[in-house]
C-alpha cells in the first residue's frame, strides 16, 4: 500500500454519527477505516456500473443502430403493457 495522504473532510452529523458508531462497535479500528471501506464500497459500485454498460447496455444500443426495426415507440409500449394488464385483470375477475 502506498503511503497515506492526509485529508480532511466536513461530514454532516448524522455521517460523523454513524462513522463513530462503526467504531465504537469494534467493527473498524478507527474513523480512517470506515472511510476507506466506504470507498472500497464505491469504487466496486463504479466498477460494477461500467462492467454493465460495456458487456449489456452497448452491445443492445450496437444492435440497435445495426437495426432499428428492433424498436417500439413508447406508445406502442404502453398499449401493450395496457393490453397485457386488461387480460390479466380479466382472467381474474
């Protein structure tokens, strides 16, 4: 690990509370522990975010500029949501 780079951060009283809480709980040694586990917590959120926009969201959007009669408007979206629900509601009736 590299050597630490001192910070100094304004948090609101319910984080301080919180942080503080972390500690006294034996869970984390000190209020820095807590802070670097939340953004441990972040960076694998960000990482995990852009795994899924990579592998799923732009090969769809790549299919779909390849064809776009794929698509359906949104108005043809919502009378088939309506449609589907009208059945639903008619079968339990």
């Amino acid at each position: 690990m590299s050597s630490p780079s001192k910070r100094t951060f304004s948090l609101p009283a319910a984080q301080a509370r919180y942080i503080d809480r972390k500690v006294k709980s034996g869970g984390y040694a000190s209020a820095s522990e807590v802070v670097r586990a939340g953004l441990r917590a972040l960076q694998e959120r960000d990482e995990a975010m852009e795994r899924w926009l990579r592998d799923e969201v732009v090969p769809v959007c790549e299919e779909i500029d390849a064809d776009p009669s794929q698509v359906i408007s949104a108005e043809e979206l919502t009378a088939a949501i309506y449609a589907h629900h009208g059945r639903r509601t008619r079968k339990s009736a």
